[in-house]
C-alpha cells in the first residue's frame, strides 16, 4: 500500500481538519476589505493565493489561458476548462504544499502567497446565472407529504423524475452572512383572510449543492454517462423556508417567496476529483418502484459517502458560552436521485447549462429522525419541539439563532471537509 502523502503545512496533518493534502478545494477569498475577490486553495488553516502563486512562477507548466483564470475574481473562467484542465490545476498545486517539496516552503514570497485562513474574508465562489433547486430525498419527501397527504404521501410523479424547481440567484449568499427575518403573507390556523408581517415559521434546510464546470449547449441534452463530466465540485447549502409563506403560496405553482429570501452556501467549492474516494454505488431500488427510463439509467451511477450534521445556537447560548447543539446528523448517500441523474433531466429537454450555475439537492433527510434535515420534519411541523442546552426549546427558529452545518466525507485515514456554511437570523426590517 502506498504511504499517504502529507503536506508540510503543520495544520493540515490535524486529523479532523477539513483541508488536507488530499482536498485542494477551490474558493475565492478577498484579503482587505474591498480589495476584490481572489482566486484561492485552502490547506490546512492556510490559504494560497492562485493568482500570487502563478505570478510567482511556479505554475508555468499549465497553458496561459488557464494561469489567466486565476487571477480572475470568480471561478467561472477556472471552471469552464472542464474536470481534466481543473484536474490537472488542482494537481499542480497539489505538488507544490506536499511535503518534501521545497519550492514554495523556500520560496521569499511564501508568506504573501500562504496566508492565514483567519485574516481573510471568504467571497461567493461563482458569478451565478442560475439556481435550480431540486426534492431528490424520499424521505424528505414522504415526511413532508405524510404531514399534509397522509394517504398518499408522494406524488405520482416522484419517482419517475427528480422534481425541481428554478430558485432565485441573486440572494444566494456566502457563509457568514446574516439573513433578515424575511415578511410575508400568511393566513392564521382558522384559514383566510391572509395577513402580512414577519413569517412565524422560519426554517432552515439542510442541502448539498453542485456548481456546473463546463457548459453544455442548447438543445444537446447531457447523456447520463457524461453528466458528471460538467460537475465542478460540491458545497453546503442552507436553503432557508418560510414554512407559513410556503403553505399559502404553494398550490398550485410551487414555493416562491418563501425561499427567494436567502440561499446561504459554503465558501470551498469541493471538486469532483477529491470525492472520488468516497463515491458509493447509486442508491438500490425498493421492490416495487418503478424502473428509471433510459436516460436516467447508468450502470456506472454514484452517490457520495458525506456526514452532515446541522447545529443550532441561540443568543443566550453564545453569551453562556455553550457549544452549538447538533440537531440532526445525516448522509447525502441516502438520496434517492443521483447527481448525475439530476443534471440529465434538467438537461434532457435541451435546456443548456453555464459555468457557474448552481443546483441544490433539496433537504437531505435519512431514515431516522435525528437525521432529518430541516425543523418542520425534526420537529413533526411543530408538535414535536427540539429542546437545547439554555433551557429553550426549538419549534421553528428564533432571532438571534445560528445555523451551522457542517459537511465531511471520511475513508480508513482519510478525511475532507468544506468548512462551515454558517447563517444568524436577524429580526424583521
């Protein structure tokens, strides 16, 4: 067996470190306020400028076009080569932080290219065109729908197709990002008339997201086999839900502004490449369900083996000092829909994808309940309350709550992360 490489950067041999050797994960950072975006690789609790490191020479062996990227203030340029060009960045910089490498360890501008990750404010990682939003968990669905159908939980549709939605781009926001309590209109428990003020209902959702890389053109559906060729990389996704908008407003269209207020995601953008060692075979079928059309059929098709875990603070609990309690631990390997089979639907009409465009799995919920993955199912709409450590307890969430999710995928030694993808709910304007 091959030894595990290291990295000489002290930080990234922590065994419960999101950023070894083994991640190299693309964002985009900027260092002082207002001195605009830079593309950037996290290490450790280090970040590397990209942009400063070809600069200094030590990427030459990549093509011009690809260096130019890099000092781009987005990863669309970077992203639009494809998985084998961003493979082989991701390579070089591999190269360059092993240990035993003393090229950039030596070089005299290593701590202007090598920064802390503590003195550098992490940006939105794409300029996004789109946002689709897909409802790819069965057990998120049937949750939801047992609540509201409890005769017939899932639509017929549900498992012929994965359902989605188009989202709203502009108010996706990176980590760390404060979200208003957003005001809507709601009816009270008696019905109609409706009223508006600040929601009630305020709910988080725990999703993974996945940023398209290369394009695809119009009218040229994606085949199944090649879908995951235009997948960049992956990210945390809290896709915030105004649960007493959302069941006014829902029939017959679908969820509007109850989640076109905030998309809050994590600021590492995870390549397809790193996960490669904890891909799974896809999901099994149940007996009885109905068997994929062609062209969501693949006999190659994966899942990815990823913990997440959701954590809740409260203002009292910060000021106490009391660590954030988990509310719910799950894994994206329980999803009923693929990754690949989501991008061949959306693309089977011949609608075209861009670099940069965003899609979100929709709540990741696995078979338990403490692996549920937004309040209105982890507390039955309510009925069931989540109770924490400052003698409060949680129906749906409160001013002054943190959301904190977390994300890691872990195989014998070998753990990656995404960092957080954090959010504090702010009284209504």
């Amino acid at each position: 067996m091959t030894e595990r490489q290291k990295s000489w950067v002290d930080s990234a041999q922590d065994p419960e470190g999101d950023f070894p050797i083994d991640n190299i994960p693309f964002g985009v950072f900027e260092a002082s306020s207002g001195d605009g975006g830079r593309v950037g690789t996290a290490i450790g609790d280090r970040v590397v400028d990209l942009e400063a490191l070809a600069s200094a020479g030590m990427l030459d062996e990549l093509p011009d076009t690809v260096r130019r990227s890099l000092a781009s203030s987005t990863l669309n340029d970077l992203a639009s080569f494809g998985r084998p060009v961003v493979g082989g960045v991701r390579a070089a910089i591999r190269s360059l932080l092993v240990e035993g490498d003393d090229r950039l360890r030596s070089h005299p501008d290593r701590d202007r290219i090598v920064r802390p990750a503590s003195e550098v404010r992490m940006l939105l990682p794409f300029a996004i065109g789109d946002y689709t939003d897909f409802y790819a968990s069965e057990h998120h669905a049937t949750n939801v729908g047992s609540m509201f159908r409890p005769d017939n939980p899932l639509m017929p549709n549900w498992k012929h197709l994965p359902v989605g939605y188009h989202g709203r781009a502009s108010s996706i926001v990176e980590s760390g990002r404060a979200i208003r309590r957003p005001c809507g209109q709601t009816v009270p428990q008696e019905g109609p008339p409706p009223s508006h003020g600040p929601v009630r209902l305020l709910d988080y959702e725990l999703e993974v997201g996945f940023f398209i890389g290369a394009g695809s053109e119009l009218g040229s559906p994606v085949p199944i086999a090649h879908a995951l060729d235009h997948v960049f990389g992956l990210v945390l996704v809290n896709d915030w839900s105004a649960r007493d908008v959302q069941k006014w407003e829902y029939q017959p269209l679908g969820p509007f502004n109850a989640k076109n207020f905030a998309t809050t995601i994590s600021p590492w953008v995870v390549t397809m490449d790193a996960l490669e060692p904890f891909l799974v075979p896809g999901p099994p079928r149940a007996e009885g369900d109905p068997e994929n059309l062609d062209y969501l059929r693949w006999g190659e098709d994966v899942a990815v083996d990823l913990e997440l875990e959701v954590l809740v603070a409260s203002e009292t609990m910060r000021e106490r000092g009391m660590a954030p309690e988990r509310i719910s631990l799950g894994n994206y390997r329980d999803m009923y829909w693929t990754i690949a089979q989501m991008v061949a639907h959306h693309t089977s009409t011949g609608c075209d994808l861009n670099p940069g465009d965003l899609m979100a799995s929709g709540t990741v919920s696995g078979p338990g309940e403490d692996s549920r993955g937004c309040l209105l199912e982890r507390t039955w709409r309510g009925q069931n309350p989540v109770p924490l450590p400052d003698g409060t307890e949680r129906k749906f969430l409160q001013d002054g709550d943190d959301v904190i999710i977390r994300g890691w995928c872990r195989r014998n030694d070998i753990r990656i992360g995404f960092g957080e993808c954090v959010g504090r709910v702010l009284p209504a304007g």
